[in-house]
C-alpha cells in the first residue's frame, strides 16, 4: 500500500479488491466462536466487577452482625410513618471476603407503622433498617434486632471497671461488656460471663471480635446458615439479647421470621424514647448485594 496515494483521492482497483477481501475476512474468520463469546464476556464482566469493587465486595452473608450506634431521636409515642432512621456502623465489620464495612459507614432505615399509646397500653412502631452505605454506594440489607441498649449502658461498657494502677496503662484495665462479658484490656482477651477462664473472643481496638452465642431461655441465635465467622460485636457480649437500660422497652418482633426485616418496638409508658448514642445489634437475614 505504500504506492498509494489516499490524499489525492486515487484509488487502484487492486485496492478496492483488498479492502473488499480483508472488509470478509474481518467478518468472517476472525469472528469468535458462541464459547469464545461468552469466555469474552465473563472476563469482560469480572473485570468490571473487580475495577467497581462490586457485586463480589459488597456482599454481606446471612448471620452478619451489624453493631450500629443511632443518629436519630424520637418517642414511640409522637413519630411518624416514613420518617427516616439513621445510623453508623460502631466498629469495622470483617466481612469473609477480605472487605470490610467501615465503621462510620451510614446505615438507614424507617418507621413503618405506628399504634399510638392509649387505653392503658403503650404506643406500637414498626420499622426496618433497610439500606447500608459501603464506600459510597447504598446496597439494601434486610437485618433483624438481636439487642439494643440505652446510651448510657453503652458509655459505661467503655469505663473500666477498676482504677488505674500506678504506672499502668489505660489501655489494659478490664471492661465489662453489654450482657456480661468481661475484656481484659485492648487488644486482650475477652472472657465469657458464665466461665472465667473461657475465652469467646478478642478485642481489636474499637470492639470486640467473637462468634454469637444463643443463651438459654432467649431467642437470639448463635451461627447462622453456616456463616462461624467471628463477628463485630462492639460493646455486646457474645449472648446478648433483648432489652439493655431503656426502660418500659419491650421487643415484640425482632424480624427474624414474618414480616421478616421488620422491628416492632412497644413502649409501657407514653414517655419511651430512643436517643442519638443509643447501640443496636442488627443481623443480616438475607445475603444482601448491590
């Protein structure tokens, strides 16, 4: 093609006969074949996936705990269907896959329904925390409430329970977790309420990593469909469940079976409030993905 001159327009018909053979050869033997094709595109999808940092990252399993202090007040008595809730992640969760949900992540939800307080019976709220926050991207969840604590609860989980000793770090002096369990310093062990001298756990600096544990009598659940990992706990002991330091606050439906992902709270008094700082384990009911 060297003797060819394009600018002034010349063409040969030997040229227009190579451009015609090479125009079929181009779409006929260097086509792929179907297998080709969706090798291509497997590869092309998992190299968009891996650039995104989705799906595969952003996948939470089933049993996943979720430790969320609230960003939101409000009274049983006086909120409102579809007022927004708001939250942060309390302490990095690990997920299996290498990621992780940064603690500070923000993590949303709303009230349902509400059944305000009369006739000698407190007020009812539906709600649900539905959607999480993971390095600027908002994927649903679907979560259940293992345990909630007042504010106050929270702060004094983080108080040592001794005075320092002189010349003693802050750092090691032993705390003691919502729901019981002891941790003997940052960093050091965490030991089971009910046996001193088992360990259930560790503390990693903004909380606690150990595997959940059903305890006898309440209806919180230890692994969940295979998922052993030890999970981000914060200021909660391995079997905590229920209600801590909020008064006349009962769970009625945790939204682990229907209606499930949705929380039904219920007040004993008209002056039930939930604060800015109060701590919630959530739960993952369903594998959540964006």
């Amino acid at each position: 093609m060297s003797g060819v001159n394009f600018g002034s327009g010349v063409v040969r018909p030997c040229v227009h006969f190579l451009i015609l053979v090479c125009g079929v050869f181009a779409s006929t033997a260097v086509l792929p074949t179907s297998a080709q094709r969706r090798q291509i595109g497997s590869a092309a999808q998992t190299q968009t996936t891996n650039s995104s940092g989705t799906p595969h990252e952003n996948k939470i399993p089933i049993g996943t705990i979720l430790p969320v202090v609230l960003r939101t007040s409000f009274e049983l008595d006086r909120c409102k269907p579809g007022e927004l809730l708001h939250g942060q992640i309390a302490q990095e969760v690990p997920l299996p896959n290498g990621a992780t949900i940064r603690r500070g992540s923000q993590i949303e939800g709303r009230i349902v329904e509400v059944t305000p307080a009369g006739g000698g019976t407190g007020a009812k709220v539906s709600m649900q925390f539905d959607r999480l926050n993971m390095r600027g991207r908002w994927i649903p969840v679907v979560t259940n409430l293992r345990a909630i604590a007042g504010f106050m609860t929270v702060i004094e989980a983080g108080v040592p329970d001794e005075a320092p000793a002189e010349g003693a770090p802050h750092e090691w002096l032993p705390t003691t977790q919502i729901g019981g369990d002891s941790v003997y310093g940052v960093w050091g062990p965490v030991m089971s309420w009910n046996g001193a001298s088992e360990v259930v756990g560790k503390s990693v600096g903004d909380g606690v990593l150990a595997r959940p544990r059903a305890r006898e009598g309440a209806d919180c659940r230890g692994e969940l469909e295979g998922n052993d990992n030890p999970q981000a706990l914060w200021v909660f002991s391995t079997d905590a469940c229920g209600v801590y330091g909020i008064e006349h606050l009962n769970i009625l439906h945790a939204g682990r079976t229907d209606p499930v992902g949705k929380i039904v709270l219920a007040s004993e008094t008209r002056n039930v409030k939930l604060k800015n700082g109060d701590g919630l384990l959530l739960r993952v009911n369903a594998a959540s993905h964006d």
